[in-house]
C-alpha cells in the first residue's frame, strides 16, 4: 500500500473517532442539562430524585472531561458529521418534558433519556473505530451509564407499582 494511501485511511479513522467523542461529549452535556432542568422542576416530596439526578448530571460532567482529553490529542473536525445524529436531541425533548410530574412520568422521561446514551455509548464501542485507550474509558463508562439506566429504571416500575 502506498504511503499517501496509508495517511489517508489514518486520517479517515483519526476523524472519525473523533466524531464518536465529540458525540459522546455532546449526548453528556445534553444529559447534565436534562437531569438539571428535571432537579429544578421536582417537588419536595420527590426530593430524593433531585440527589439521585444530581449524581447523574455530575458523572456526566466527568465524563465529558475524560472523553475532552482523548479528543485533545486527536485532530479536531471542522465539519461535525456526527455519528449518532440525532441521539442527543432526546435528551433536550426530555428537558421540555419534565416539570411538576408524578414520581412515575418523571422516572419514565428519564429512562427515555438514559435509554439514548446508553445506545449511544454501545454505538460508540460496536464502532470498532475508538484506539484502545479510549476504549478502556468509554467502555467504563458505559458501565457507569448502564448502572444509572438500571437504577431508573427500577425506581419507575417501583412507581408504577
């Protein structure tokens, strides 16, 4: 294979890892601003979800700082040509969903929103496209993602019961 051939595939990947942290960066970011606006629209007697959610928007902001250092030291795309699209736009209808909700639908709106970067997070690792240090971090992270899903998740079908 000829060496500009060569780049030019090193290129393609490099690029398109990228888009998959710039993704991933922006569906965390989407998901600290949903869990806020949920935390500012909770009632007193759910206040024990304003905890959990400020927890979850916390290990979202930790997220994107992780995932900001792997894409410092990979070229930045002027054009986004973003990988999962719209998968991030669910969180921010979820944002426009909450407000003086029962415990149930507040749960259920969340869920939906986990439900999207949880895809977003296996779309990134089913890619194949990430180096394996970013691996490591994105695959512990979804763990972490997947936690909160289930941990939702479990608190709404107890809503519902």
């Amino acid at each position: 294979m000829r060496a500009e051939n060569k780049l030019k595939i090193k290129m393609s990947t490099s690029e398109k890892t990228t888009g998959i942290i710039e993704d991933l960066i922006e569906i965390n970011n989407d998901r600290v601003a949903g869990f806020e606006k949920a935390i500012e629209d909770i009632n007193d007697e759910n206040i024990d979800l304003k905890t959990l959610f400020e927890g979850y928007a916390q290990q979202s902001r930790k997220n994107v700082q992780e995932l900001a250092a792997i894409a410092g030291s990979a070229p930045h795309l002027e054009d986004d040509k973003s990988v999962s699209g719209a998968l991030h736009r669910v969180w921010i209808d979820v944002k426009s969903l909450f407000g003086g909700s029962d415990r149930a639908s507040i749960l259920s709106e969340a869920e939906r929103g986990e439900d999207a970067i949880k895809k977003a997070y296996h779309d990134a690792l089913a890619d194949n496209q990430l180096p394996f240090d970013a691996v490591e971090i994105v695959n512990r992270q979804s763990q972490d993602i997947n936690a909160a899903h289930d941990r939702i998740k479990a608190l709404r079908d107890t809503a519902k019961a």
